[in-house]
C-alpha cells in the first residue's frame, strides 16, 4: 500500500518504454542540427534558385506595342458631355401637359407645359436641344388641358347659377 505522502506515477516510470523489436533512432549531440523528416518542408540552400512570390509571374513580361494613331470618336463626345444639354424642357414640357390633361392642377401645370415647351423648341433652332417632338407635344397637351379646364369651369359656373334661380 502507498501513503498519501508518497503519490505514485499511474503510468508507470518516467521513461518511455519501446515495444521490443523496433529500431531506436539515435540520439544527436546538443547543437547538432537534426536530420529533416520525410516529407518535412526544408529550408532553401544558399545561392539555389528561389520559388517567385505569391502572385508573381514566373515568365518574362510582354514587350510594349507602340500607341496607334489618334482615331476621332464616331459617334461625338463620351459620357457627360452632351451637345443637347437643354433636352429637359421638352421632357418636363411633355410631363406637365399630361398632367394637364388629366386634370391634376391643370390650370397652372397647363400654362407652365405651354411655356416650357415654347422654350423647348427655341433651344431646338438654336441647336441646343434634340428633342423637338416632345417640346411640341407638351405645347399641344398644354393647350388641350387649359381648353378642358376653362370647360369644366363654365359647367361648374352654369349648374351653379341654374341651382341657385
């Protein structure tokens, strides 16, 4: 039996114990490098040649090829730079005379479609803007929305002195 003053090893002896048969490697000498394992990653020599780093190409760069002339845009200015930059008064023209039209204060949208879309086709003759179309098509429902309101007024007006006779 063991005391409690004298605790034992479970495991038994401190040393390590071979199955018997199995060759034991020999010991090296403090300082003295290892041997590398199989297959353990070993450092490169000095002087052998390198691996390239992560994302660098191992082959020669391509050569430079000379500019080619200047060739002119086919189809005018890049982004940004529109010759018809005054194209919103047709779109805005057009915008409110629909909305005159189907009476969403039709008055004051009518009267600012007409105006917008007179501006729209003077900045078409000077060139400025592209899109004479929608200028006169917010002309035309301006005028449409202005006639159909100055109707309803007087249908209004007239049912409102026939009631009250």
């Amino acid at each position: 039996m063991t005391t409690p003053d004298e605790p034992q090893n479970p495991y038994g002896n401190n040393e390590p114990q071979q199955p018997e048969g199995t060759p034991q490697q020999p010991q090296t000498p403090y300082g003295a490098p290892e041997a590398p394992q199989y297959g353990a990653p070993q450092a490169p020599q000095y002087g052998a040649p390198q691996a390239p780093a992560y994302g660098a190409s191992p082959y020669p760069a391509a050569p430079q090829y000379p500019a080619g002339p200047d060739y002119p845009q086919p189809y005018g200015p890049g982004y940004g730079a529109s010759p018809t930059a005054k194209n919103s008064l047709g779109t805005w023209s057009l915008v409110l005379g629909i909305l005159a039209v189907i009476q969403v204060c039709s008055l004051v949208t009518g009267i600012v479609a007409i105006v917008l879309g007179n501006k729209s086709k003077q900045a078409v003759a000077r060139g400025e803007a592209s899109n004479a179309s929608a200028g006169r098509a917010g002309v035309i429902l301006g005028i449409v929305g202005l006639v159909i309101w100055v109707i309803l007024v007087a249908v209004l007006v007239a049912a409102r002195a026939g009631s009250s006779s």
